[in-house]
C-alpha cells in the first residue's frame, strides 16, 4: 500500500485509526506513522506549505495546516485550537489530510518535487535579501 492509498483511507474512515474530532490526536497519530517511516511520509510537508502559501514561515506544519483550516480563528498556531469548537477541530482534521494527500501527490511525481524545493529556496532567498529571516 502506498502512502497516498494509507492516506486515503484515513481520511475515508478516520475513526477505524482512532481519529475523531481532536486536530491533536491527528498530529500525533500522524508524527507516529512518520516516525514509523523514519520520517519519509512527511519529508518536505512543511516546506510544501510554504510554497504553497507563497512566504516564509518559522512555524512546523501542525500550525501551517491549522492556519489554512482555521483562518478567522484568533490565536497562532497552536493557540488556535483553544479558540476553536468540535466542528472547527474536525474540520482541522480534514483539512490535514486533504493537504497531506495533495502533498504525496506532488511528492511522488520528481520533478514537481524538485520544482516545490527550487521555489521554497527561492522564497527563503529572497527573504534573506530583504534582510529578513
């Protein structure tokens, strides 16, 4: 089974993993089954996010994903999920998964993958000759 079928299938049926609502208990089954794959399944996730967000971020994925799903919620990054309700956290969850999907999508395709890590240099270069980061 490949990562993106593994994937799809969390995210058909995520209870049959243990997942219900929590964005959290998604995180953490998610850093396991990476670690499980010695951190193959999410290589390049959080500089995905980035490109695809089109500027640089301090922040790891968990809080890249929660700021797409959860843009008018106040708070950053984790603080977010304070602010939210069961529907939000759900919607978390699925938003995480749609994006991990796409991101093994472009993943398994070489040369996307190359093109994805030229833009994110590109950015984190730009950045560096505006004086930031």
């Amino acid at each position: 089974m490949s990562d993106r079928d593994f994937i799809a299938g969390v995210r058909g049926r995520p209870g049959l993993y243990g997942l219900g609502e929590f964005y959290k208990d998604a995180v953490m089954f998610l850093i396991g089954f990476n670690e499980a794959r010695s951190g193959g399944l999410m290589r390049g996730f959080t500089e995905w996010l980035v490109v695809r967000k089109g500027e640089c971020s301090s922040f790891g994925w968990q809080a890249l994903v929660l700021d797409e799903a959860l843009p008018n919620v106040e708070g950053l990054g984790w603080n977010k999920l304070g602010n939210s309700n069961s529907q939000q956290e759900e919607e978390a969850v699925q938003q995480l998964l749609t994006l991990l999907y796409e991101f093994l999508t472009m993943r398994d395709d070489v040369m996307a993958l190359a093109r994805m890590y030229g833009e994110y240099h590109s950015l984190h270069s730009r950045t560096e000759d505006s004086g930031g980061a």
